[in-house]
C-alpha cells in the first residue's frame, strides 16, 4: 500500500523517510487528517537533525495542505541525528503548555548527542 502512495516504486525501493512521508504526508486522507479529526489534537511537526526544526502546526484539516507539502520536500540531509536532544529541546519548548504525546519517525540510530 505505502509503495503505491509513490509512483514507479516498490516497498522495496523506498527508503526510510520515503516511508514515512508515505504514512502521513501521501494519499487521502492522510494519518495526520485522521490525528485532527478523530483525536481533536493541534499537530506540531518538527525535523530532527543536527537541531530540531519546527515545520509548522495544524488544528484543522484545511492547514494540513501546507505542511503535507513541507514534509513531501524534506529531503536526508545532514552530518548527524541528534534524536534525544531534539526531542529535550521540543518538549522544553512545550514547559507550561499541554503536550499530550510525541510521535518521532526514526530508524533508532541517533548518531551524535544524547
């Protein structure tokens, strides 16, 4: 299913952020319109690299054309993945605020940092 959400390839073929973009940024509807309609939640979309990276964020279905579009041009690029401290730097942005829950797209390797 994901492999047909890019044309000309196969499951096989796709690499990892393929993958994911596939998941929440391909198609109709997407996982994320689902996430905003049936959870009732504001999505904040942040890149992990070198630092984190805040895309931009959506409570409404209608917002989600913008960042959809983000994600479809991220491309792997980078010298190092710095998952724990992006994620500290996120939650940190958040102190005070209300953070239901975090879900990271990653291959497990964090290659520089905590």
């Amino acid at each position: 299913r994901l492999a047909s959400l890019i044309p000309g390839t196969q499951a096989s073929q796709l690499n990892r952020l393929q993958l994911a973009q596939a998941i929440v940024a391909e198609g109709g509807p997407s996982e994320l319109a689902r996430l905003i309609r049936d959870r009732r939640v504001k999505l904040h979309i942040y890149r992990l690299s070198e630092q984190a990276v805040r895309l931009g964020q959506a409570s409404e279905e209608s917002a989600l054309a913008s960042l959809q579009a983000e994600i479809r041009q991220l491309t792997p690029t980078g010298t190092a993945s710095q998952l724990g401290e992006g994620l500290t730097t996120i939650l940190k942005s958040f102190r005070g605020a209300s953070l239901t829950a975090a879900v990271v797209f990653t291959d497990g390797i964090s290659t520089a940092g905590g």
